[in-house]
C-alpha cells in the first residue's frame, strides 16, 4: 500500500476540510481491525493536519503485562487508518511512536499528496466488512493460486514475515507447543481476561467475543486445526459449530525485533494480508495464547528454526458465510 514515513513534504491545507468531512469514516474503518479478544484498545484524536492513534491500556488484558497483544492490535488500526487515507484518494504519511514522552501515542497519520487508489487497495477496503477472526469450520478446497505468495508479499512489505509452516515434523512441534500452552486456560488471570471479554448471546455489547464466534472446545477438532482458546470456560455459551475441514495452510508471523515498533509492524502487517486474504473468500483464525509467554515464543522460534520472533499464529481456509464481530461507534474511541 502506497504511503511514506517522516515528516510531511510541502503544504497541507487541504487537510484540515478532509479531516473534518471524512473523520467517522476514518476512524469507522480503522475500528474494523482484529484486536485480541476483541478488545478494541484503541483511541483516536483528530487534528486540523491529521490523527493521532493511542492505545487504550484500561483494555490491556491482564494476561499481557508488556502490552505486546494490545500494541499488535493498535498496529492494525493503524493500517486500517492508513487504508482509510487512501480510500480518500491520498498519500498517509505516518510517524511511529513520534513522543517518546508520550507512550500512549503510537502513531500520528498526516494527509499527504494525492494519489489514484489502486486496485488492491479497492478490494481490500471492499472486504473491510466482511473481515473476522473465524474459529468455525473450515469449507474444502484449496487456496486461490499465487495467494500465499501474495500474503508473504504483504507481509514484507510491512516489516514483517510471514513464514509457513510445511510438512508433518514442523507442524506437529508447533501443534505440540500450542497443546501445552492451551493448559494457560486454568490460569486464573487467563479467565478473568475471557470471562470479561467474552459476551451471552443475548448481550448487546459492542466489544468483546459473541458467543456465535466461539464453539466448545469440546466439539470434534478437525485434523491439522490448532487448539482455540477455551471461551466458553463450562458455560455453556457456545454457538459456534464444530468439526469441518482441516486448515489448507498454516503459518507464523514473524518480526525481526521484539520491540513496541516490532509489534506495531506485526498489527499492520497481520491487517494488511487478512484483508488480502478475505478479498478472495478466504479467512483465517487467530492464535495468541501460545504466544503470551517469552519463554513460549522463543521455543517455537528455536523448534521450527525461524528467522524472527513469532507474534501470531495464523491457520487459513475457506469460509463462505460470514459473522463480523461488532465494533463499538467511531464516537466513543475519538477524543476531542
């Protein structure tokens, strides 16, 4: 996606108008990014030359004492909001962590040259609302020609890395990994964390996991499928199905420090190739708990012998129906 980092060449008077005129549109699409649990810890505040993105850490999970998920999750809404300038027809020209007297504020978006939006970029925006997290049954079938390559592209492009996870011995050491760090469902912080973020059917909250996007975990797992967080803790909230087919791929996202702008980088990235991914029908689901800990990630780094620091697990598969989670209004995350 076309855009710059620094400062801001010429003038920017047209600015101050576009901001004003397209800001719910701005912040809604930003808004729309995955966020662990759905916790949506983000705030924006928009200027006369551009927008401020800040973390929200009375969302941080306590399961996260770094930040690490919540700063992930930030990176995405900023690529949302970066894709967002574009769809105005113009050049964001973003500043990452630009006050480091300021460690809430993650990045400031300015309005740069203008320039045609591309078709990619078109067909991502188009797929801003089908976009979620899947953990329901994968469809059969193979994944579209040249997808993976293109996923790995988006990645690159962001700073990060997307690395595959091929044949029997590779998968089973990480299926391994997240089978033992599953057990992180008994930690008492780790259910707190999902006992508040998870939401009853019937609840009309805008944050948090509905219960028709997690199944019991107790339902039949297909072969290959990474075990998914227990959200449903023995409450008999679960509506999603199980069973279905195995994931057509799997892989790791990958950043080469382990640092605030890493993991920035890693959100925007995880954005950028999800969208991707849902122009064509496909979806994928999301595995943080294996990651929650150091100790975890580096021994998944070392056991698959990968280049980087793992920040997400990614399985990916077709998915032709579509339940996006809600999101809470662009009024109640902009602060004036």
């Amino acid at each position: 996606m076309k855009g710059q980092v620094g400062p801001v060449p010429g003038k920017t008077t047209h600015a101050a108008p576009l901001l004003a005129d397209h800001a719910q549109f701005l912040i809604t699409t930003a808004a729309r990014a995955p966020s662990v649990h759905n916790t949506q810890p983000w705030r924006f505040r928009v200027g006369r030359s551009g927008v401020e993105l800040y973390c929200d850490p009375r969302r941080k999970l306590r399961a996260d004492p770094l930040g690490r998920e919540m700063i992930i999750s930030c990176g995405a809404a900023l690529f949302g909001l970066r894709l967002a300038v574009r769809g105005l027809g113009y050049l964001p020209v973003i500043e990452l962590l630009p006050d480091p007297n300021r460690p809430r504020l993650l990045a400031r978006v300015r309005i740069g040259a203008a320039a045609p939006v591309t078709r990619a970029e078109r067909r991502m925006l188009e797929a801003v609302p089908h976009r979620h997290t899947h953990r329901g049954p994968f469809e059969p079938g193979p994944l579209p020609a040249g997808l993976l390559a293109g996923l790995q592209h988006d990645a690159l492009a962001e700073g990060a890395e997307l690395a595959l996870v091929g044949g029997d011995l590779a998968y089973r050491r990480l299926a391994d990994i997240a089978a033992a760090a599953s057990r992180m469902d008994l930690d008492p912080r780790a259910q707190a964390d999902t006992r508040q973020w998870t939401r009853s059917a019937d609840s009309r909250a805008r944050d948090g996991v509905p219960a028709v996007a997690f199944a019991d975990r107790a339902q039949h797992r297909p072969r290959r499928r990474l075990p998914q967080r227990d959200f449903d803790l023995e409450r008999g909230l679960a509506l999603l199905p199980g069973g279905g087919e195995s994931p057509s791929a799997t892989a790791v996202l990958l950043t080469r420090g382990d640092r605030r702008a890493d993991w920035l980088s890693a959100g925007q990235a995880l954005y950028r190739l999800l969208l991707h991914a849902t122009s064509t029908w496909v979806f994928a689901s999301l595995y943080t708990q294996p990651l929650e800990a150091i100790v975890t990630r580096n021994l998944i780094r070392d056991r698959l012998a990968l280049t980087g620091n793992p920040q997400m697990l990614l399985q990916f598969g077709h998915v032709c129906t579509t339940h996006p989670t809600a999101r809470r209004p662009a009024g109640e995350i902009i602060d004036t």
